[in-house]
C-alpha cells in the first residue's frame, strides 16, 4: 500500500493543451493517497470540502509567493545537460530557510521560501500548524524568531514572517508554473530531516496530478485536495515549505508531500514520487493571507463523485455532478445534474478529488472552460467562478 506524508521532519520522538495534457487522473484507478503523517504527531485539520465528494470510494484512509510588480516569467525547460545546478544552488540557496517548531508536544522542521525584504516567508500550514513558537534559520546559519501572519489549511500554506528581518535578504523569483512542462529539469531545496541547505535534482514526473491528505474529521470534510506538480527529486521529511525551482532559478512549486511505502516503523521516506503546489496557487493565496490572514477559494457549487461514460468503445472518467447548489456559479453555467465533468480549461479531470483539487487552484471570478459528457456528447460549458458564501 503507498501513503501519501507531509514532508516535515520531526525533531522530538489555465493552460494550452499541447503543455497541460499529460498524466491526468483518467488512467489511475485510485487516489495517491493517504494520511498525513505529521511532525508533530497531529493530523491535518480545518479543511472544508468545498465542491463536495459524494459517494466516492476516495475515503481519506492514508496517507507562488505573492504575485510582484512583474509578471512571472515562464519556466526555464532547458535539458538537465544543460544546466549549471552548482550555479543554480548557490543563486537560490539564500532564498530559502530551515523553520524550526515549537509545539506542546515537542519540535519539529520544515522549510520556507522568502518573499521580501521584510522577512515574509511562505511555508506549509502543516509545518506551523498548532505552532506555540516559531524559529526561522538563513541560509548563512544565523536564527531569528517569527510570527504566524496568516495560515490555509484548505491549501497547506501559510505565510510567516520575521519579527526583526536582517538586512540583505534575498526574495525569491517565481515562476508562471502554467508553462512547466513535463520532464523538465528541477531543483528541490530544503531541510530534510534537519540537513539545511540541502539540494536534490530530477525532473518533472507528471502535471496536474490530483493529491489528497486527510484531517482529523471522520467524516473526510477536512480533507485537503491539491492539483499537484508531481517531481522525482528527492524529497524528504523537512522538506516541507521548501522551493521546487526550474532550470533558472525560478521556483515553480511549494513541495508539500511525498508518497511513500510505509515500513514496520510508520515511517515513509522517499521513493521518487514528491508532490509541490503549483506557484501560481501559492501566490495567489500567499497574497490573501499577507492581506488579512485568510484566503477565500474558488467556488463550483456542485456535489460530485467518481463516475465514468462509454461512447463508441470509448471510456471518458470524470468527475460526475450529483447535485448542483442553487444560485451557484455552476447552476448560473447551465452545469446539470449527471454531466460527466473531464477536463477544465484542458486540464484532465479523472474523478471527483481531481475536480475539487483544480478548482482550488482557480482563482474567483475567472472565467475557465469545463468540458464535460452531456447525453453521449462532449460538450464545452464556460463556467465563472466565485467564491464559498459565507
């Protein structure tokens, strides 16, 4: 059985399709999945199942930094032949830091990616969840203690920042990670299992690729669903929070998990299937929360489950709507009950997790195409999205 971990370690006890079009959901008949194995020995919690799954056999059983004043530029694909990595480690190494948590139960260690000057960070929720004192170590190995600016278990990332920031700190430059392509060369960052400065390379291994972590809820209402840059780089415990960078330096994803073969010990470590969020997700949520805390997310307003239609010996997989909310952004888009929902602005859909796991990642009031299997037929349903009433 493979499980999915957060990447912590601990210290005590919309795309064109010739680039998005890969390794989707539709040809993987179970979810990556699996229970969060937390540093801190809790479970992940606080998440709401916004676009609801209903009757999946998805049970939770195991398991970009804000936007700056330029527009971010594509990821560098260059071939792994091609790249400078001793050049590329020592131009994004001050960028990243180790995080160093204190909970009522022990510490434990993670990683964060620096966005300003002024000492803001962006991490996993779970690295700082349930926090009681936060320590953030530079690349150079000097410590400054930090404070919880604001925190999204629905997407795993939370914003720090430092309460009296050196001077010369180095921000990080964010990628557009639409462009990412698969098989690219990348670089992960991090503090595995307390190693700070750590560097490991690999490729792309797959796009879009639907990951979930359950909470601590019975019911899987707090479960996290993310659409996922899937990587063989080595990632490890400690690496949560960390960049996931391009050929150029440029981070592309916030590395978040890894899937893993559990041993006698419960332990998982990496068997080169590493999951980040996307950068552009990161940004856009990262900017809420240096905003006022909190972040809002994109809002279907359907409940789906797994489903699937044969058409001239043809099978599309896709997320089924069982339900539809009224006055929601999906009833206002004609979406009906029974449509077979594949893909979104070419991104494939297999199942119900894909779809809430790609709708998170939209940004509200953008306006995406849904394609989906209506009476035998495919059709393609422009679809706004808006936010989760309070």
């Amino acid at each position: 059985m493979t499980s999915l971990a957060a990447a912590s370690s601990a210290v005590s006890p919309a795309p064109p399709a010739s680039s998005r079009r890969g390794p989707g959901w539709g040809g993987v008949t179970g979810l990556v999945a699996l229970g969060m194995l937390l540093s801190s020995g809790a479970t992940l919690g606080g998440v709401v199942a916004y676009d609801q799954l209903a009757g999946s056999d998805l049970a939770p059983t195991v398991q970009e930094a804000p936007a700056s004043s330029t527009e971010a530029r594509p990821a560098a694909v260059t071939s792994g032949e091609d790249v400078d990595w001793a050049m590329i480690a020592e131009q994004v190494g001050p960028s990243a830091v180790a995080i160093q948590v204190s909970t009522g139960s022990g510490t434990s260690q993670g990683t964060g990616v620096i966005l300003d000057e002024r000492g803001t960070i962006l991490t996993n929720n779970h690295v700082v969840d349930a926090a009681q004192g936060v320590e953030v170590t530079t690349s150079d190995g000097l410590s400054y203690p930090a404070s919880i600016v604001g925190t999204d278990p629905t997407t795993d990332l939370a914003v720090i920042r430092l309460d009296s920031a050196p001077s010369g700190l180095q921000p990080s430059t964010f990628a557009d990670s639409t462009t990412v392509e698969v098989g690219q060369p990348v670089m992960a960052l991090g503090t595995p299992l307390g190693l700070q400065n750590t560097v490991t390379t690999g490729i792309v291994s797959a796009l879009d690729r639907p990951v979930s972590a359950s909470g601590e809820e019975a019911d899987g209402s707090d479960t996290t669903y993310s659409s996922a840059i899937q990587t063989d780089a080595a990632i490890n415990p400690g690496n949560s929070g960390g960049p996931l960078v391009d050929a150029a330096g440029q981070v592309i994803g916030i590395n978040t998990a890894i899937a893993g073969i559990p041993n006698a010990s419960g332990q998982a470590g990496s068997i080169g299937l590493g999951f980040a969020i996307p950068s552009n997700t990161a940004a856009m949520i990262a900017d809420q929360l240096q905003e006022d805390g909190t972040a809002e997310h994109a809002f279907l307003g359907v409940t789906s489950t797994d489903g699937s239609s044969s058409e001239g010996g043809a099978t599309h997989r896709g997320a089924e709507v069982v339900s539809i909310e009224p006055q929601s952004p999906a009833s206002d888009a004609d979406l009906q009950e029974g449509d077979l929902i594949i893909g979104i602005d070419d991104i494939p859909v297999g199942g119900a997790a894909a779809l809430t796991g790609v709708v998170r990642g939209l940004e509200i009031g953008a306006t995406h195409q849904f394609e989906v299997v209506r009476a035998g037929t495919v059709e393609t349903i422009d679809v706004t999205l808006g936010a989760r009433p309070s």
